[in-house]
C-alpha cells in the first residue's frame, strides 16, 4: 500500500510538470506567433483530437483488409519491401584515407540537449519521456555520457535504441493503396540525443574541410528549401531581364529515405579524411 501511494505521488508530480510546461510552452508560441508562425500552425496540427486512421488497405491479391490487424501486417510488409538491404558493397577505396575527425561526447554537451528537450513531444519505445529527461538533466548528464562515449567506443548500441513505433502518414491518392503512405518512426530520445551530438560535429567538420556544395540547402545550418527557392529565382530573374529562355526540369526521388545505399554511403563517409 505505501508504494502505490509513492508511485502515486510521483506520477501526480510528472503529469502536474507536464500540464505546467505545457501551458507554458503555448504561451511561448503566441507570444511567437508572428515571427514564427509556422511552429504555431505545427503544434495546432499534432493537438488535434481528430486523426486521421488508416481503415482499411488493398492486399497484395486486390482485396481490402479486413481488421487493424491485418492493415499493420500490410503496411508493414509494404514498408519492408520498399527499404534497401544492400548487403556488402565492395566500392573504390583506393582514395580512402584515416578520417581526422574523433566524435567526443562532453558532459557539457550532453546536458545542453537534454535542457533543450520539448516537452509535448512523445517517448519513444523505452517509454522515456523526454520532460522526464529535461528535469532530470542534472543527474543524468554523466550517466549518459558515459553510456554514449562507451557505445562509440565500442561501436555498438543498446538493443532499445534499435527499436521504432511505426506511424503510416497519408501522403496523396487513394487511401486504400498501401504505396500511398510514408513511415515515420518514433524511436529512443536517449538515442537522438547522441545522433544529434554526432551530426553536429560530423556538419562542424565537413563545413571546416568544405566537403559541402554551396549548392547544398537541404539538411544543412541556415539554409533550406526557402534558400534554394530564392537562389533559383534570382538566377532566372538575371537570365530574363538578359532576354535569354530558360529550361527548368524538376526530379523527384521516390522513397529517397528508403532507397539510400547505406554500404555506399558508408564507403563515401571512409573516403572523407583530408
């Protein structure tokens, strides 16, 4: 009985945190709201209580299925079979060379992004909440150093941060077509905490040896589609106004996330040591 009322009182503390940071964090987003009003419209649209749920989908043999069950076992299939398992790759190492760079993990950086956590956002499969992790950092900052320099060290993970919950978003077309919806994969916060550390040094890095096109927009500080467009626009303003014509071809990759050759990628990243 005296434990339930413990456990009872920690999870009226958690859920009283919750609620506060909660409201908190929306009035941030008002006072926000005309300089950044697309974060606004973003938490607008994951507080909706009306979701979309995928029904039903069409089976391999054209029918509909029959149960959730049966939805899950589709898509998943479906995600399955659409995502690369290249297997050994034996590419061009003839240029490889002994990278410069060494991932660090400071306590210092470790307890900058728990404190940067959100709050609204949701715990992965471990059931981690990162409020949890955010009012926690004090105390778990060394821990988790720890935890993280040992698995790059060792070059393995945690079996939990391999794991994902799998949400299918609705894209376009017919909502029955299993091809018309993505995957998107809630996995550990503990997890992306160290895949931030890493691509943040790793950025630091490629910027330092310019191993980045300027070209570049796209998962890249400071620039994004907005950048691109106006770059391009300018281009075809200065090619107008000079009464030259131009030609513009738009590609699309389909399932670009799902088709990376990993094995090739990997072999690019061994090449990058000047």
């Amino acid at each position: 009985m005296g434990n339930y009322k413990v456990y009872k009182a920690v999870r009226n503390r958690v859920v009283k945190l919750i609620r506060q940071d909660k409201i908190a964090y929306q009035r941030k987003l008002a006072r926000q709201f005309r300089s950044n009003p697309k974060r606004f419209y973003g938490y607008v649209r994951r507080m909706q209580t009306v979701k979309d749920k995928v029904t039903v989908v069409k089976t391999s043999d054209g029918k509909l299925t029959a149960n959730e069950q049966e939805t899950a076992e589709v898509l998943c299939s479906y995600f399955k079979d659409v995502f690369v398992e290249e297997g050994y790759w034996k590419g061009d190492t003839s240029s490889r060379q002994d990278p410069e760079i060494e991932i660090v993990v400071s306590e210092e950086k470790v307890k900058r992004m728990l404190k940067d956590l959100k709050p609204d956002k949701s715990p992965g499969p471990d059931g981690i909440h990162p409020l949890l992790l955010r009012n926690a950092a004090d105390e778990v900052t060394r821990p988790l150093t720890i935890l993280y320099n040992k698995s790059i060290n060792s070059g393995q993970v945690p079996v939990d941060w391999r794991k994902a919950n799998i949400t299918p978003i609705y894209k376009k077309g017919p909502r029955n077509e299993p091809g018309n919806y993505r995957p998107v994969s809630l996995t550990s916060v503990v997890c992306k905490i160290l895949e931030r550390i890493i691509k943040e040094q790793l950025t630091n890095y490629f910027e330092e040896k310019e191993q980045i096109s300027s070209k570049q927009h796209g998962f890249v500080s400071h620039r994004s589609c907005l950048t691109n467009l106006l770059e391009a626009f300018e281009k075809w303003t200065e090619y107008l106004v000079a009464g030259n014509g131009i030609d513009i071809i738009y590609l699309d990759y389909r399932k670009a996330f799902d088709t990376v050759p990993h094995e090739r990628l990997l072999t690019k990243l061994r090449q990058v040591g000047k």
